[in-house]
C-alpha cells in the first residue's frame, strides 16, 4: 500500500534525509520519501502492517526532531 502524508514542522533537510534513512530500514517498508521541500512523506509498506510502520515512522520523526510530526487522516 502506498500513502502520502503531510509532515509538519520539518525545518531541516538533513533532518529529512535522515528520517527517510531510516524509514526505509523499519521492516515492512517497501521504500519512503520525505520530501523537505514539499514537507510530504510518501510511505510503500506492506498492506497488513501498515498502521503500526507508520506509527514507527512518527517515532522515527520524533526522535531526529522532538517538533516533527506526521499529520494522518
């Protein structure tokens, strides 16, 4: 299942590269992009297990910047 989601208060590209690093590695993600520019995080992961990788994901987000968050819904 590939989504796209809004990101706030992503003020860093670094931040962004490195969040995206390590999205990719979390197990069930087929690949990520955080886009600094476009504040956007486009997130491919398997079906079954998709809410608990994107729950992963914010706390991925969280722990590189405390103010960084992923808007759902």
């Amino acid at each position: 299942m590939k989504k796209t989601f809004k990101m706030v208060n992503l003020d860093c590209a670094n931040c962004a590269a490195k969040m995206e690093d390590r999205i990719r590695k979390l197990e069930g993600v087929n690949s990520a992009n955080v886009s600094f520019v476009t504040q956007k995080l486009v997130l491919d992961a398997e079906d079954g297990m998709f809410d608990s990788i994107l729950e992963k994901c914010r706390q991925v987000c969280r722990k590189i910047d405390r103010k960084t968050d992923i808007i759902i819904g």
